[in-house]
C-alpha cells in the first residue's frame, strides 16, 4: 500500500458487515453444506469503494450508518486496516448493523447474496456532519443512503466537486440526484422506470446531461457514452476466483484514476484492477497478494 495521500474523496451509502464462504455449490432447499473458505469484511457498494481508493493512496471517508452496536467493531476494525475512516450519520444507534451472507460458486466465481441492505436504517440530511465536503477531490454516491446522498450531490455540485454514482440498480430517488452527477457508472442491471434496453438507458441518463456516462457487463466490454461519442472499452479476461465486490472495486479505482486523466483510460485502468480483484476470492485478498502493485496502477 503506499502511504502517500494525493486525493481526498467522500464515499456515501451502504455499510454491511459481509460474511463471505467459499463453496462446491448454493444449498438446495433442506441442504447443509461445507464452505471450502471463509473471510469476513466490511461491505457495501460505497464501502468497497472507499477501501479501494484507500489502497491506491488516498484520504478517505465514508458517510454512512453505522451505530454502536458490538458488531460494528469488526467493521470498524476492517475499515480501519485499510486506513479508510467513518463518519457516521446515526452514530448512537444501537441496532445492530446490516449483515450479508455471501455463498461464492468455487468453479465458476458467481455470489449469492442475502442482505437486509440499509432498508431499516436510513439517515435524512440533518445528520450530515458539519464541513463534510471540505478539502475534497471527489464524492460518490451508491443510493443506499438516497436523502443524504441527494444532499451531498448538490452540495458537490455548487462547490464544482465531480460526482459519481454507483448505478448497480434503479433505486427511487436516482431522478433526483441525476441533474447533480458528472459521471453514471452503472452495471448491465440498471434498469430506471421505462426502461428496457441498453439504449433506453442511456437515452434516460442523457436527458439529465451527464456528461460522462458508462455500462458495465461483468467480463465484457463496457459502453460508454460521452462529448466524443459512444464507444467501448475491453475487460481483461481472467480466471474468476470470485466476482463479489468487482463492480465496487472499478468504481473506487475510477474515482482515483479519473481524478489523473482521462475518462477513458480511467474507465480501462479501473476495469483491469477490477478483473484482477476477481482472480482472489473475497473482497480483500487482492490487495493482500496481487501481483499488480500500487505503484504500477498508478
């Protein structure tokens, strides 16, 4: 990891605490099966995020709810590891944080998740912490957080900081930050009311004039749509261990990479980070062990 701080960047949304198992397969109804592996880690949209930039050298913080209750200290402690740090929007809370249960196909890398997300735990604006926007390069907003995540997009807007949003689906409210966002990453899934095709989609995101706007499809290559024109961008082809957390991890390496040059080589830079995490099975180990170091990805 190298410890030389060059941006400040603002993740808001999603906190979970992921319990994550390798197995030969999904059980079936009435089924127990054995996992081969197990690791557990902070989660969400925003907080892959967060770390990612975190590891490519960067000042972090991640706006979310977290609360009081025990088992946050082992999201705590993750977050902390990865020097990414926390600024609760419910911090007296005393329920106990969202938790996903994670089963990773062993042959083929494809989740299955179960997770309560942050339905019961949602913040309005009043507890936006005072400043939170000073000094910073860059905000991204998952829609997990959707009051809060509105408020600090236009905030963001008025003092000329980019804005990114996790598109991993269509959740109510997205048509109301939209106007404020200068880069729409979204997966194949995000699907906005009315929409059905790829080309809908990008036709609905274009008539709130963002500028740079992308569509990811797992291993193939991403549509992108900008000033220049539509294109694509290619995926590196690798042998997936595990896909949990890949999406999270292109959109934290684009908010550092873009922040350094161009919409399109961020969108290529972010893409091979994304499919070498894929090769490590959960959502840490890549940083652990991967043979592509901080340095050559800057």
């Amino acid at each position: 990891m190298n410890n030389l701080r060059s941006h400040r960047g603002l993740f808001v949304g999603l906190m979970t605490l992921d319990l994550i198992y390798l197995a030969d397969s999904t059980p079936r109804n009435n089924q127990k099966i054995v996992a081969t592996d197990y690791t557990l880690a902070a989660g969400g949209p925003a907080t892959n995020a967060a770390v990612t930039f975190s590891y490519l050298g960067n000042q972090t913080q991640l706006l979310g709810v977290l609360g009081c209750h025990p088992m946050t200290q082992l999201i705590r402690g993750d977050l902390a590891k990865y020097q990414v740090a926390i600024a609760d929007l419910q911090p007296s809370m005393t329920t106990a944080p969202p938790v996903s249960s994670i089963i990773i196909t062993q042959s083929t890398g494809e989740r299955a998740v179960i997770s309560l997300n942050a339905a019961k735990t949602q913040a309005n604006s009043a507890s936006i912490p005072a400043n939170i926007l000073q000094d910073i390069d860059i905000v991204l907003i998952d829609g997990h957080q959707m009051a809060v995540g509105l408020s600090i997009a236009a905030m963001a807007k008025a003092e000329n900081i980019p804005v990114v949003i996790d598109g991993g689906s269509w959740k109510p409210g997205f048509e109301e930050v939209l106007p404020f966002v200068d880069y729409a990453l979204c997966s194949a899934n995000f699907y906005p009311p009315d929409c059905n095709t790829e080309a809908e989609v990008l036709t609905y995101l274009s008539k709130f004039n963002i500028p740079y706007i992308a569509i990811t499809h797992g291993e193939k290559p991403i549509t992108y749509l900008c000033s220049t024109g539509m294109g694509a961008v290619d995926v590196p082809q690798v042998r997936a261990v595990d896909t949990l957390g890949a999406g999270d991890i292109f959109h934290g390496a684009f908010c550092h990479y873009i922040l350094e040059g161009s919409f399109m080589d961020a969108l290529a830079v972010s893409a091979t980070i994304s499919a070498d995490s894929c090769r490590f099975f959960g959502t840490r180990r890549w940083m652990d062990v991967s043979e592509l170091s901080t340095d050559e990805h800057r």
